[in-house]
RNA sequence: GCGGGCGUGAUGGAAUGGUAGACAUACCAGACUUAAAAUCUGUUGGGGUGUAGCCCCGUGUGGGUUCGAGUCCCACCGCCCGCACCA
C-alpha cells in the first residue's frame, strides 16, 4: 500500500515547476499582469518561521492569481547592507561581503524546498554594485534635482570607543561594547528632504484604500499636520543678537495660562550662554547625555534650568516669564522653544510642581469649577469648555474654535501668524559605517562638494578592510579615499559615510521590474509592471519603510525613473503577524561560580538567588497543559506565546519542520490556527494535526482513484453542491486573507468527501476541485492528486475553479426564533417564502406562543434567510 | 511619555449588527489491537433543574445605542507593536 511521502513528492514537483518555467515573469500584452511582493529578507543566515509565513501568504496570493489567469510577477532578493554583517565581522574576523554573501547562499538552500512560485531569475541583493551602483547614480540625479541637502544632526557618540553608535547599540544610555555614557554629537549629515512632500505624502493616504486603515492613521500621525501659531516673546535681558524668542504653539488659545518659556538644549541661546556659563555648560552637557531616540527623552525625568533670561507676555509686557532650559524640547520640532501652560499640559504641569512656577487655568469645564487645578485639565479639543480666561472669541466654545479665533486675533493685533508645520523630520541617510552604499561625493578643498560623474560609477566598496578597531573602515582607508576631484581634477577625498539601509528598501520593488538594466529602471517594464498590486509584510514597517518608499517612488518620478501612476508604489498592503512560540523556563539556585555576572562592559554586577534556565522545545514533553524535561522528568514552567529569540531557546527551525513533514505540511500550519494580520504561535501538535490530514486528503484521492471507473453511488448531487460552496467561500476566504478560514472550510469539506458514498465520477471531481483550492497552500500535494486523478498538466496552471450559484443553493433554511432578542426554537421553511408566510410561521411556534401567554407582539422582525426576532 | 493595535472555552481561534464558540488542538470515552503507536467514532463554556426536556449566566471591567451587540459609541484595566542610526 502506498502512502503520502512528502520528500518524494516535493521534490518531484519543484523538478516539474522549475522544468515548466511557469513562474518565469515575461511581459506580455495579451494577460493582465499581477505583481505581488513580499518585504525582502535581511540575509540572518537562516530562515524562520515568520520568513515562512510572510513568504508562504504571498505564494498563495502569487499562486491563486496565476490560477485566476494573471500573468504573475513574483519575485526576491535580499537586503544585504546593514549593522549585523559588520558586528559580524568583528566578533568573527570574517569579512561582511563574505559572511553576507555566504548567508544568502544559505538562505535561498534553505527557501528553496518550500515550493514557493517565485521568479529566481530577477533575483537581486542590494549589497552587490549592479544594484548600488544604480542607487548612487539616482543619487546624483536627486541632489540636482534640489530632493538631498546637507545639515548638522545629532548622533549617538561612544566617548570610549570614539564611533557613532546605532540606537539599537545604546542599551540603558551606555554603549553596549564599551560600557561607556552614551553623548550627543553633531555631525554633518545628508538628508533627504521628505518634509517638502509633508502634504502630499499625507493627502495621497486617502486613496490607499487597500492599505490597512490603522497604517494609514499611523502614518498620518506620523507626518503629524498641525495648524498653531508662530510668535516671538520680546526678551529682556538676553545676550546680543536675541532680542526675541520665536516660539511655536498648537493651543494658542492657552497664551493667557504662559508660565515659562522653555528652549531645547541646542537652542542658539542654550548654545551661547553654556559658552561662559559653566553651569549652564555642566547642565546641557547632563541633557546631552543618554540616547537619542524619542522614547528615552520623553520618558527621562524633566530637567529644566533657569537661564535668568525674562520675556514679556506679548498681552500684557508688564508680565515677565522665566526662560529654562529643558530637556524634553526637541530642537528639531518647531522653534526649538516653547511656551510652557501647565494647566493644559500634563508635562508642564509636573515641570511647573517641580520649579514652583504658577499654574494658570485658562479654560474649565464649566463656570463655577475651581481653578485650583491638581493635574492637568486636557479635554478633547472637540469638547465645549468655558474660557474664564479667553481672550478670542466665545466664552463656552470648543477647542478647535478657541484655536482659531485665537490666532485670527493674533494675526489682527500683530503677534505672529497661524502656521501649518508637521512633525515630519526630513530624512537623514548619512551613516559612519562601512557595509553600505558608498554616498558618491567628494570632498575637493577648492571646490567642496562635488557628486561624483555618473561615468565613474559605481564607487565601489573596498574590499581589503579590517575591524579590529572600532569606528568606519572607510575614514582609514587613505587609498580608497584619495581621489581626483571630478570638477578639478585636483586630488580629494571621498564622502565615507554610507547610506541607509532604508534606501536600499526604498526602491527595489522598481528594480524588481528590470533587474539587470544598465540604467535604474526601464520605463516600459516599470509601465507595465508597477505598481505592486499585493505588499506583503510586518507590520513592524507600518511606518518609515513604507513612509520612505512612498517619498522615494515621488523622488524616483521627478528624477525621470518612474511613471507618474507609480507614485504610489503599493496599490493594497497586508500586514502579517509574527510566529510565536511557548518558552520553557526552570529556575536553578545559583550555585557560587557564578554569583557575579558581568554584562559586556558595563561594570553591572548582578547578586541572583535563581536563575532561569530556558530549554529547547525538544527537551521537553508535554503532558496535558504541563511540560516536563525528558531527561528527569522535572516540571518546567511553560510561557505561552512569545516572540521566538534565541536567547529564550524558543527557536523553531522550519528546516527541520520540512524533513519531519515536509514543506506543504509547514506551509499549511502557518495559515491555518490564525488569522494572517495577528500572531500565530507555533505548537508541534498543530503541525502534527497538519500533516495528519494531508495524509487524510492524499489516502482519499488515492482510494478514489482505485476506485472502478463507473463506479455509481448515492448523494452526487449532495456532494456537488457542496463542493460549490466550498468553491465560494474559500476563493471569498483567499481574496480577503482569511486563510484560516479558508482552511477550516477545507477541513470541513475533505470531511464531507471522506463519508461521501456518491458516485466515482462526482468524487473523482470533488477530490481534484478539493486539491485545486489547496493548491495555493499545499502546492506539493495538489499536483500529485492532480496527477493521480489524471488531471491534464500543471494544477499549477489549471484555471480557478468557479463556484455555480445555482447549484449551492439549499431548498430549505433553518431560521432561529428570538423573543426579545433570546433564543427560543427554529423553523425549517423554504428558502424563498415570503416574509410575511414567515411571521405567521414563526408566531405559531409553540415557544413563542408559551411565551406570548395569550398577548400580542408589539412588533416581529423577519431578516430573510437569517432570524425572526419576535419583540413582546 | 507619545502613536497604533489586540482582549471570546483548557488552548489557537470562528462569527456582512442576526442561533456565540465554526475549524483545529488538548482532555475524556469508545472501536480496532495481546499491547502500544497509527487510524476511526463520539463527548466537552459555567450553573440550575422535574435530565431525550426546560431555565439562568457567559466574548477583559463598567456604562450607552439597538427589536437584537463579541461586533458600534464612551470610560477604565491588561497585553503587544512602533518611536526616525535594527531591519
């Protein structure tokens, strides 16, 4: 007896596709095209199972589509610039280009045996000059093109190590090699200029329609619109030259509740007074300190100095505020200033409880409320609220109506003007590291910035480097920098910094269309092409990838290298969840070796009484809910549902998934347990309940076709017509990514099909339809029912099959009575009777009657099809 | 801190505002077997009761809209993700 061995299938299969060429893209005029995208990998070294999920959502988008007759493009590459193949590099003495290039060699061994449809001939990696050297060229044509200037910004400095350090190398405000207080240093950067397209990259969101509505409002809350203010306070005592502060508000309905003036750190004036202060000095050195990201500075404790600086109100000059310096005040957002109203600002109000400064309601929620505030008042700006100090307007008015008479009256009496600014910070892409695109400029000392000719391209990376020391290879690599000036000729330096990795990712989905042009792209296979019809990838991207690549396909047009219509670059974007798995922890006393642990550098000792102790997935047994070590049978604790990490030792290989099961069997348990936008945890029992019923589905194709050719049975036309609805609702179920409800629809059908006793000929049909709607999941299994049912050619190619309405229609449905909304019995009626028919029915159902006691009801809902609600 | 999301049996989850728990796991019971595995069949939200029946409660908590709410609105609690140099 034969049985389902997915190794020998599998294999077969993928030898039959890659034979066939089918899912080789090649333009043509005659098909409608289907481009759809999963986010390219970073080249880790080894797949994991949310590479499997992502890939495997898009295989059955790119296999259904080329079923429903789309002429498919599928493609992959690798994002192969980045931090992890220089750290790399320095823990393992191995050059970043080698250990790169050797993981995708791995990586495509290991995605290979998944079966996915893709196009390997339009393989690309970012890393490698044929697609950097593109990169660079539209490079230059953006700096003509007025899109990149240069600017000062603030990094991450190691003052141990003397590098700039990635924020993901700062752990607790210290370098995480050396140990050392992470500062803040400017340097000259080069940026894109993204905030010019604040706007439009904000109004076009209304037209992604298939786009999920909550990336579109995190983009638009990213881009941050707001309509305030922009004033100058007059100063009073305040060095040469800054006679005013320039502050920015969005509540300039509040300006009566001013208390304070607060100016960020790297204001012009911080920057002066800390010059001949030297507290000052010692007190914007302290702000400086710790990381720069967003989250460290809003959530480190508030500091603020007095400068001793005073401004006049602009109401009221007799009023003087204090001016402090303050920790919180980006100098990138607005003014760099601020005028501080703690009654309405939370963050205020502490800074203000902190400093003694007064608290000043300006509005309150109605007349004879207290304006003794304890925190904060902060209604919703669509609230009406009473102005008992309003200076514009109504007395009661909302917010938004406060705002703008207040900046109409400004504008009148001449203190300042309404401003629309977004929090949107233009793009900075320098980087001081070496395995990335190299920024083509140079440095001329007569000349200054050239961008290099675009005939010298690429400017390609050297490759004899080393990383012993920490900091840019590049800065040290005096051959490598030496270079004629391409506007003189005279001997310069090249730019060292590197690019983004983010810029890589900006425009691939492009390169995509034309792989191995000489030139970016080419216009007719970007026109036919573009744009992505199905984005596929983590919602982790929400924002800056995709806000990039939306800024990037905008540059990529005005520079001539895309359409217009791709401007938008992703016509319907999903975000898929993560793969989760359970960790298994044990605590162990800690016994006296090792009572002092010493994380990197840091001089952090721990005193531990228990330690955990994280075991792999295959040292356990579970017994029940409870897990068990196999080797002395010790209960461990089991923490269900976390991200997997190799520190947790909650890893699960899908190399090893494919040898115990095989590929389609991996395939199938990513999308059946959960929905594709939420996580899904990985358990060994649903993989085992997965391969079980593929073996279900190949030994019913197998008994059916053992089956003698005519033979007859009962309940064809039972099975047809479930056959039809199991057509319907799994080809609704894959258009709108409800996998796992179409996988549960599979499994209820293979189990019609199991008991069915119909005639050879109908489940001869039932069994090659039932594959044909598996076949973008499990496309290994399909073809070989396919086969073993003498289907002609590829499943893979065969038409989608089409559910026929008529023929799933029931005779007669079952309608739920409600009596005031609860369940109370059911009806079985035709599926077309009237509703009236219906209501008679359903009130003389002996529930209802019981109920009614004699009385009438006040009113019957008949919803056809669905339920009678009876309302008494 | 700010922005976004999620919360349903023992577990993962299903449910165009219309019978809550599809489908799967786990557990339990049964068939087959010397036995185990595999395979197949069946039961399983909680409580009450006059137990082939009927009733009450039940989708994080508290309110609201509706003939009808897991679904819509408000507040709260908990968890997860992002925060511009990880990709």
């Amino acid at each position: 007896m034969t049985r389902y061995t997915p190794s020998e299938i599998e294999a077969r299969w993928q030898t039959a596709w890659e034979q066939s060429q089918i899912f080789k893209a090649v333009r043509s005029a005659s098909k409608p095209k289907y481009y759809v995208l999963e986010m390219f990998p970073y080249p880790s070294g080894r797949i994991h199972m949310g590479h499997v999920r992502n890939y495997t959502m898009g295989d059955v988008i790119a296999r259904y589509k080329l079923a429903k007759g789309f002429n498919v493009l599928h493609p992959m590459g690798w994002d192969s610039f980045g931090l992890a193949a220089e750290n790399a590099a320095m823990q393992k003495g191995i050059h970043p280009g080698e250990w790169t290039y050797q993981n995708i060699e791995d990586m495509k061994a290991q995605m290979k045996p998944l079966g996915f449809s893709l196009d390997w001939s339009r393989e690309i990696a970012t890393c490698h000059p044929d697609y950097y050297q593109h990169q660079q060229a539209m490079f230059i044509d953006m700096i003509e093109a007025g899109l990149i200037y240069r600017k000062n910004a603030i990094v991450n400095w190691d003052p141990v190590d003397m590098t700039v350090l990635a924020n993901e190398q700062v752990e607790q405000g210290r370098g995480w090699r050396s140990g050392a207080l992470v500062e803040r240093r400017e340097l000259t950067q080069w940026f894109f200029k993204i905030s010019d397209y604040s706007d439009e990259l904000l109004s076009a969101l209304d037209t992604l329609e298939n786009w999920p509505a909550k990336v579109r409002l995190m983009q638009e809350n990213w881009i941050g619109k707001s309509r305030g203010l922009q004033f100058a306070f007059s100063t009073v005592n305040a060095p040469d030259g800054h006679d005013r502060i320039e502050v920015y508000t969005t509540r300039p309905d509040t300006l009566l509740g001013a208390s304070f003036v607060g100016i960020s750190p790297d204001h012009p004036i911080a920057k002066l007074l800390e010059r001949d202060n030297a507290e000052i000095a010692a007190f914007t050195a302290e702000c400086r300190k710790g990381g720069t990201t967003e989250e460290a500075i809003e959530t480190a404790e508030k500091l603020g100095f007095d400068t001793g600086i005073r401004v006049r109100h602009p109401f009221d000059t007799s009023q003087e505020l204090p001016v402090y310096i303050a920790n919180f005040i980006l100098m990138d957002y607005g003014t760099g200033a601020i005028f501080g109203c703690p009654a309405h600002d939370q963050r205020d109000f502490e800074f203000a409880t902190k400093y003694g400064l007064p608290i000043i309601a300006t509005y309150l929620p109605s007349e004879d409320a207290s304006d003794e505030l304890t925190e904060a008042y902060v209604p919703p700006k669509t609230e009406k609220v009473f102005y008992n100090r309003g200076f514009a307007g109504e007395q009661w008015q909302t917010g938004l109506e406060g705002i703008d008479t207040a900046i109409e009256f400004c504008e009148a009496q001449g203190v300042g003007q309404g401003v629309t600014k977004f929090r949107l910070r233009d793009w900075g892409l320098s980087r001081q590291r070496y395995w990335g695109c190299p920024i083509p400029v140079v440095h001329c000392d007569d000349c200054g910035v050239v961008p290099e000719k675009k005939e010298n391209l690429p400017v390609k990376l050297p490759e004899d480097v080393t990383f012993d020391i920490p900091g840019n290879p590049l800065d040290r690599h005096t051959e490598w920098r030496t270079t004629p000036c391409p506007s003189c000729g005279k001997s310069a330096l090249r730019e060292t910094d590197t690019m983004d990795t983010f810029v890589d990712s900006s425009w691939y989905y492009a390169r995509f269309t034309a792989p191995h042009a000489d030139t970016p792209t080419v216009m007719e296979d970007a026109e036919y092409w573009m744009n992505v019809d199905q984005y596929i990838g983590g919602v982790e991207h929400a924002i800056l990838h995709l806000l990039y690549a939306r800024f990037f396909a905008r540059a990529m047009h005005i520079t001539g290298h895309l359409p217009e219509s791709a401007i938008e670059p992703f016509d319907a974007l999903f975000t898929q969840g993560m793969v989760t798995h359970a960790i298994y922890k044990s605590t162990k006393p800690v016994t006296m070796g090792d009572t002092e642990l010493t994380f990197g550098n840091t001089d952090v000792t721990f005193e531990m009484t228990n330690r955990p102790i994280f075991h792999y997935p295959e040292e356990v047994i579970l017994k029940g809910d409870k897990a068990f070590l196999k080797e002395g049978g010790e209960e461990v604790e089991i923490i269900p549902s976390a991200k997997m990490s190799k520190s947790k030792n909650n890893v699960v290989d899908p190399l090893n998934i494919i040898s115990d099961f095989g590929a389609d069997t991996a395939r199938w348990f990513v999308l059946s347990d959960s929905p594709p936008e939420r996580d899904v945890e990985w358990t060994a029992s649903g993989a085992e309940a997965g391969y079980k019923h593929l073996g279900r589905v190949w030994n019913i194709s197998d008994r059916i076709a053992a089956m003698d050719e005519n033979a007859a049975g009962t309940g064809d036309d039972d099975l047809l017509r479930q056959m039809h609805k199991a057509i319907h609702d799994v080809t609704m179920a894959i258009e709108s990514f409800g996998f796992n409800a179409a996988i549960a629809k599979l499994y209820a059908f293979t189990a019609i099909l199991q008991k069915s006793k119909a005639s050879k000929a109908a489940q001869r049909k039932a069994v090659m339809t039932l594959a044909q709607l598996m076949s973008p999941m499990t496309p290994h299994l399909a073809e070989d029912i396919w086969a073993m049912q003498g289907g002609e050619g590829l499943i893979a190619t065969a038409p989608w099959p089409v559910a026929d309405e008529a023929m799933m229609k029931d005779d007669t449905v079952t309608l739920p009575i409600q009596v005031n909304g609860k369940r109370r019995g059911e009806i079985d009626v035709p599926a077309d009777m009237p509703k009236d028919e219906v209501e008679k029915l359903a009130l003389a159902h002996e529930a209802v009657i019981r109920i009614l006691d004699g009385g009438t009801p006040k009113k019957v809902i008949v919803v056809p099809g669905r339920i009678v609600n009876v309302v008494v």
